[in-house]
C-alpha cells in the first residue's frame, strides 16, 4: 500500500508542477512578450532620473547617539555609532579632537543593517524609491532581459543597490520561452553544446549569478544541461540560482548542484528524501512566500495551495537549511500576481515568522544570510568600515517582528532617504 501510494503522490506532484513551475517566476504571463517591450525608453528614463536626482556622500560624519545595535543575535546596550563618508565608522575618543559632525539621539531605538530582497524586478526608480522607504538598501534584480536596461537600474546613489541575476537559462519549447521573441530566442540553449556559450555572455554582460528556470517535468532544460550549466557556472566563478515551484524541479535543481532554489513548493511540500539531499549540499532557499501566497489567491481553483509553501518553508527549516528573504516584488498586471515593492519584505518576515523562524532568524535572512550568500563582504552587519546601509526602527523586532514596518530613519552608503 506505501509503494502505491508513494508512487501516486509523485505522480500528481509531476502533474501539478506542469501549471506551478510556469507561474513561478513573475516574468511569466500570458501576453506577455519580451520584445513588445520598449527597454530604449525605460533604459531613456532611468539615467535621465539617475541625473536629475544624483546626491553626493556628505563629508560630515553622523554621530547616532544612545543607540542600540542588532548584532545578528540580540540587541546590545545603547551605544554610539558613526556615518562616516559612507561606511561605519570609529567613534572619537575622549582625548582625540574630533572632526565635524551632526548628532542624533536615537533615544534607544534600534539600529538594524539595511534590509536586503534577494528576489525583485524593479522596473524603474520609483521602483527603488519604494524599496528604500521601507528599508531596503540591496536588493536581487532576479531577471535581467537587456543588459543595458538592468545597468540602468544600478548607481542611483541614496537609493536601493541591485545585484543583477542573468537572462533565464531554458531551451526552446519550455513555457518561458514562449515569452521570448526574435530579439531574444538566440539566447534559448537547445543542447548542452551551447551551455559554455550562453554562460559566458552572461557573464561578459555582467551578471552577478546564472538564473536557470526549473523544467520537470515540462519541456526546459534536461538533468544533463542543468549538470553542464551549474559546471560551467561554477567555472567561471558564477553561482546558479534555480527558480521553481514545484517538488520535482527541487528535485531536478539538487541532483544539478545549483547554489540556490527560490520560491516554495506550491503542490507538494518538501519531504524525508529531499531533505536528505539538501543535507548532502550547501544550499540555500529564497521561499518568497509572499508571491506564493498572492499567486493562490489569485486563482483559488489552480492546483496548488499555500500551505504546501509554508510547510516546506517550516520542514526546511527544521532541518537547518539556511532561508533568506525574497518577495518577487513586481507591478506587472500580466504576471501571475503583482507584490508591492518595499512592504512586501516586512510581509515576507512575518510569513516567516509564522512558519517557524523566529524574529532574529527572520532578520538575519534579510541582512547578514543573503550578503554571505550572495558574496556581498561590505554589508548585511553593522561593523567599522562596512557599508552605511542602516535602518533605524522604533522598537524591538527581535521580540516582535512588526517592529521592523515603526522606520524612523534609512540610510543607504551613508545617505540618509528623506522623500
């Protein structure tokens, strides 16, 4: 009766995975094809605002009195910390002449790093205004069409930084090609042959990380080509960040080697023989529970439902595999749901919260875990001659984590955000 039944469960997971894997990555819609886009005005319009809003590092150091600073695992007692030119700096001491600066009293508040989405599709600036407004100074660009499009998303100074993730890697015939046209189907892998390739451009082009799209069982990439495409990623010093809903493309994403897998299971959660997988490698998962909880709510009738994600989150959990905080953040009327820039983050910590993280595990998934994972050395801790990515918060969020939506101040590389 195990036998049967174990073996009919995978067979509706195989079945269910065909609709959840296409809506696992916001920049799959019905409609919607890459070349209908104008990137020449979006790319037009974001360097002309990158211009017209420019703001220089002030040379005066900020002095942010009685505050207490999150440490990665409590709150310390109030302290003194210092914006200096961009990064923390070193308090004077008593017998040194200080040079100029401008003092804040905190008051006891709390002093938390800036805040990082390893998962978003910002469009435009007003896409990074959001983000920094609720405290989020890094964010992951999951999805890079145009090169020259992502790069104008990037040096906006003051506001949200970008790690850029590469074009998808899929072959032909996959649902997210069909998204593709002339302009991009060169850019589909057909056998692995044209693995090096591909990974090589993207690299040349400026990718951070090599995205592949999870394909089992719908046509995309074989076991083979994701294999060739972790390899040679992993060659040229990029990691791979495998993007699914589905417990079979989890699945066909370990057995491969990928360094990451975003999104959480939305047909079946993650079980005992997964788990064991992902204890043989060092693997990390973005659950971007927020996307999939607004995908089902959207489509109530579709085969999938969000316990499924949460319980995968909460099983992953239990067995010690690190979560970082991610939310598919996009205003695309055309993708299977839309999740607001900025506070969809502080949603995606209480949804961790409520699948078993604590408040101090939720917030080191959104600082110092997504910096180590994603080889960001300047930030995700606050720490002499780090970045200045800071948020100041009225309260304590490692008792409560709706404490991290009461923002007082944000500062991104020392700038503090005021619109």
């Amino acid at each position: 009766m195990f036998i049967f039944s174990r073996g009919f469960t995978l067979f509706i997971a195989l079945l269910s995975s065909l609709l959840l894997t296409a809506q696992s990555c916001q920049f799959h819609g019905h409609g919607l094809n890459l070349s209908s886009i104008d990137y020449p005005s979006m790319i037009a319009d974001n360097v002309a605002t990158r211009s017209l809003r420019r703001r220089e590092i002030s040379s005066t150091r900020v002095t942010l009195h009685n505050v207490r600073v999150f440490d990665g695992s409590t709150l310390l007692s109030p302290s003194t910390v210092v914006i200096d030119r961009g990064f923390i700096g070193r308090p004077c001491t008593a017998c040194e002449a200080c040079p100029p600066t401008e003092s804040y009293d905190a008051k006891g508040m709390t002093l938390l790093p800036g805040l990082i989405d390893s998962h978003a599709h910002p469009a435009n600036v007003s896409s990074l205004v959001n983000m920094t407004r609720f405290g989020i100074t890094t964010a992951v660009n999951a999805f890079c069409p145009v090169p020259e499009f992502c790069t104008s998303l990037t040096n906006h100074t003051g506001l949200t930084s970008l790690i850029m993730a590469s074009f998808f890697a899929t072959s032909p015939g996959s649902e997210h090609a069909k998204m593709v046209g002339p302009s991009f189907d060169n850019l589909l892998i057909d056998n692995t042959t044209e693995v090096p390739s591909f990974v090589a451009r993207q690299i040349a082009q400026g990718a951070d990380f090599i995205k592949v799209i999870g394909s089992a069982p719908l046509p995309g990439l074989s076991q083979d080509e994701q294999i060739d495409l972790v390899i040679t990623s992993h060659k040229g010093g990029k990691q791979v960040v495998l993007h699914t809903s589905s417990y079979a493309s989890y699945e066909q994403g370990l057995i491969a080697g990928v360094d990451q897998i975003h999104h959480s299971t939305l047909d079946f959660p993650v079980d005992d023989r997964l788990l064991k997988m992902f204890k043989a490698r060092d693997i990390v998962v973005c659950p971007t529970l927020t996307m999939m909880r607004a995908i089902v709510q959207q489509d109530p009738s579709m085969n999938g439902s969000f316990s499924s994600a949460a319980e995968t989150v909460t099983r992953l959990h239990k067995a010690r595999v690190p979560i970082i905080v991610g939310t598919d953040a996009n205003l695309q009327p055309t993708m299977p749901a839309m999740v607001m820039y900025g506070s969809s983050l502080h949603d995606e910590l209480e949804n961790l919260v409520a699948a078993g993280l604590t408040p101090v595990e939720a917030l080191n998934a959104a600082t110092v875990l997504p910096a180590k994972y994603f080889r960001l050395a300047d930030r995700g801790s606050i720490k002499e001659g780090m970045r200045a990515d800071l948020l100041l918060v009225d309260g304590d969020p490692t008792t409560d984590i709706a404490v991290t939506r009461k923002i007082v101040k944000v500062w991104v590389g020392g700038i503090e955000f005021d619109e």
